[in-house]
C-alpha cells in the first residue's frame, strides 16, 4: 500500500500513513509492535486485519567466487521462486523476479520450461529486496530480470516501482531500476505514458521477425517493426536511452550480416545493445557463441554507430541464470 492508501485504511491523517509506511519499507519492521511512535490502539486495530514481515522466507543461497549470491525463496502458498546478488564496483544489484515461472516460452530460458504459476504481489517483489538487503547492504539497483516478464505483470511491476522508490520509503533512484521486456509491446507503450524514467531493457535476440519467431513466441504476436517503434516511443517520453539485450546464439543469431541488420535498425536511435553469451542449459541443443564472434559482432555493431557492449557474465557455476535454481529445486522435490 502507499502511504495514502494506509492512512485511509485507518481512517487517519496522511502523516499517519507515512509514519507506518516508513517503518515498513524504510526501517522495514517485522511487526506492528515495533513501531513504538505509533498509539497502541492504531497498532492493534492493525494486528486484527493485516499482516506485516518478511514476504520471503530464504530457503537456501549459494554464493560464487565473484560474490554473485542466488536465492531461493518461499512466498504465500508454497511458491518458490529466485533472485539473485550481484556485486559491483558501483554497489550492490539485486535482479528480482516478478513471477513464477513465466508463461512466454523462449527458447532459451529455463524460468519459461513449465509454464506461470502465478503472478507476484507487490509485496512479494519488494520482499526479495529486502532480505537481500539484510545481508548485503549496499543495495543501490534492481533489475526486473529474474524469473516472469515484468509487463506480463504489470499493475505489480509499476506499484513496486513507484513503492520502492517512495521518499519515505527506500528512496530508490527509478533511474537505478531496470525493467526487462521480451517485447509486449502495448505495455511499453503504458509503462512510457506512466512517467517512470526507470531503464528499459528489451530482449531483442535477432535482428529479424523470421529469427526472432524461432526463439521467442512472443515475436508472432508483437512483430519487431512495431516494438522498434514502442521502444522509440518510451525513450522519446522519457528520455531514457533503450537497453536491446541480445542472446548470442551460434549458428542461430551471430552472423556478421545479422549484426549489420541490427545496426540498420537500432542506428540513430536512443539505444544500447547489451551482448550476452547464451547460458547453455543441460537440455538445449544450442551452443554460446565463442568469445571472438561475439567480439566481433559487437565490433560491428560499435563500427556502424550502434553503442554495443558485451556483458561479463556473473555467477558462474551457481546456475544463476533466470529459472536454472528453482527448476533444480522443483525437479529435486518433485522425485
Ligand atoms: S526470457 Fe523472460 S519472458 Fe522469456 S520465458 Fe524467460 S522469463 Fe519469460
């Protein structure tokens, strides 16, 4: 809830409201008894309706020599889902997730394997934060990047947004929050007209419907010409520049005629392309690109004006890629 809506709920002044919502997302209280400055009868009234604490329950985390730490979650109704910590020179990143499971199907991705299990609340997104939070402080950016598509759920997306960055709250820059899309386009357009310079960051994969149909279902529904012209769009209302994440994949999307297709199209417009190596999960018949396709690629790109960089991988050996821990999971209680 913002502060407002809790004010009404206890039928209050508004300053009531951010007294409360202070303590539960700037001091994150675990109970209704800890918030000592408010009168006992507020608090009680409170404790016969409404719950307060952790909205994730850690189950396990490993952590790799990078420091990049994965976790596995328990929410309401036994859904397990994952986030993950990652270090770096600026501070400390968290990538959420948004849903469990995912109903989009990439090829590529394991958080898409067995379907939605459902949506997360609000709630539940800020909850991962804040555990992480209580063992790595430096928390400064979230990335909207872990299991689900963040539009796919996009009333809990935006409250999150809008909750975690509250002034009363944990003041988050919403420049320091990244919302990853694989392309529904309507919602790119929505989340532009809300005014929240938060980063787009916009699986792409292939510079061509015809490519891109074949690693994500997605792309028959929203073809790319009309994407290119949504993320225009939000970079133009928000003047925010477009982060394109591109999976390479070989033989699949890393010829040097694919990159120039993809410079054809992003050139002169508010972008940036991130290059990933593919993560290459037990049952996929694909391979990561080598290192020097991949260099060259982004040389490519770089050489006709497209600002390219080739992401460094974290996390290795923890399966820190989206879905890879809560498959693991799933699959080891499921026997
Ligand atoms: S990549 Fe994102 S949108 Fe695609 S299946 Fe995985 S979680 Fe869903």
């Amino acid at each position: 809830m913002t502060s407002d809506e809790i004010a009404e709920l206890i039928g209050d002044k508004p300053y009531r409201g951010k007294q409360i919502f202070r303590w539960i997302h700037g001091r994150q209280a675990e109970s209704f008894d800890a918030m000592t400055d408010l009168p006992k009868t507020i608090r009680e009234k409170l404790k016969l309706s409404h719950t307060i604490g952790s909205y994730a329950l850690k189950l396990r985390s490993v952590q790799s020599a990078d420091q990049t730490t994965k976790y596995l979650f328990q929410m309401d109704n036994n859904t397990i889902i994952e986030s993950v910590y990652m270090s770096y020179r600026f501070g400390g990143s968290v990538c959420a997730s948004t849903q469990a499971g995912c109903r989009l199907g990439c090829a590529f991705c394991a958080s898409g394997k067995s379907g939605l299990e459902r949506n997360l609340a609000p709630s539940e997104i800020c909850g991962q934060v804040y555990a992480i939070q209580r063992e790595k402080p430096r928390v400064g950016h979230v990335v909207l990047m872990g299991s689900g598509e963040p539009l796919d759920n996009y009333e809990s997306t935006v409250r999150f947004i809008k909750l975690i960055s509250d002034e009363n709250g944990q003041r988050m820059s919403r420049r320091s929050i990244t919302v990853s899309t694989c392309g529904l386009t309507p919602r790119i357009i929505n989340l532009a007209d809300e005014m929240l310079p938060v980063t787009l960051a916009v699986s792409l994969h292939a510079p061509d419907d015809a490519a891109r149909e074949r690693l994500m279902p997605v792309a028959r529904v929203f073809p790319m010409r009309e994407l290119l012209r949504a993320c225009e769009y939000y970079a133009d209302k928000t003047g925010r520049q477009v982060t394109y994440e591109y999976t390479m994949i070989k033989g699949v999307n890393d010829s040097l005629s694919q990159a120039k297709e993809l410079a054809a199209r992003l050139k002169g417009t508010l972008s940036h392309v991130n290059l990933i190596r593919l993560n290459e999960l037990e049952d996929l018949d694909w391979n990561a690109s080598s290192e020097e396709t991949i260099r060259r690629f982004a040389d490519t790109l770089n050489g006709c004006g497209v600002k390219t960089t080739v992401r460094r991988a974290l996390g290795g050996g923890i399966s820190a890629a989206c879905g890879q821990l809560r498959n693991h999971h799933n699959n080891t209680y499921s026997r």
